[in-house]
C-alpha cells in the first residue's frame, strides 16, 4: 500500500463579529470546506459565541442568520452546526432555526492544556 498526502488549500473560514460602540459582543465562525465527493463546498459554523453581558437580545439567533446567508453565498450544499452534549438549550436553539439533529459528532482531543480565550 502506497500513502500519498496532499495539501489543499481551497477551503477558508470567515469570521463574522457583532460590535457595538467599538465592543464586540459576539462572533462565530464558517469554515467553507471543498472534498472531493461533492462539487460544492459545504459549511461548518464553530464557535458562535455572545459575550454574557449581551445575551438575550437575539444576538445569536443574528449570528446564525448571518452565517447560513454566508453559506448559500458561497454555494455550500450544507451547514453542520455542532454541540457538546451537555448543551441541550444549544441543540433547542439550533432547531428552532432549522437544523436537524442528523447523528453524533464524534471527537478526540488532541492536545490536553489547550488554553480557552473565553468562558463557555
């Protein structure tokens, strides 16, 4: 058998901030990733994140809106949101505005003292 690897550099992020009165308030991520089975990208929305003092003003629900246009922007034929299990008003959240529940993320974490740049 013969491994051969191969660096594609055709998949990107975006970030996405909400500021206010040069405060970010919150953000999230899209990452647009091509492979070879599909001819369109699809997307991966990641850490979408409101900072505690601006919650409960609908800030999310405007993160997620902003970030599926972005993906039909750039042709994604799907969006994966992930969360942890724990998160059950996430997983609601995420329903309410369209998502699926479609099967289990499975995860391995690589690097054990990563450091958190903000509080869950």
């Amino acid at each position: 058998m013969e491994v051969k690897k191969e660096i594609k550099n055709d998949s990107y992020s975006i970030k996405i901030s909400l500021e206010e009165d040069g405060k970010v308030m919150g953000w999230a991520y899209l990452y647009v990733i091509f492979q070879d089975r599909h001819k369109e990208p699809y997307g991966l929305m990641e850490n979408v994140y409101i900072e505690p003092d601006y919650r409960s003003r609908g800030l999310g629900k405007e993160l997620v809106k902003l970030l599926v246009e972005e993906a039909k922007e750039r042709g994604c034929y799907k969006l994966i949101g992930t969360s942890k299990m724990s998160k059950p008003e996430v997983h609601a959240f995420y329903e309410k505005y369209g998502f699926e529940k479609m099967g289990f993320e499975f995860r391995m974490d690589l690097l054990k003292d990563t450091k958190i740049l903000t509080k869950d």
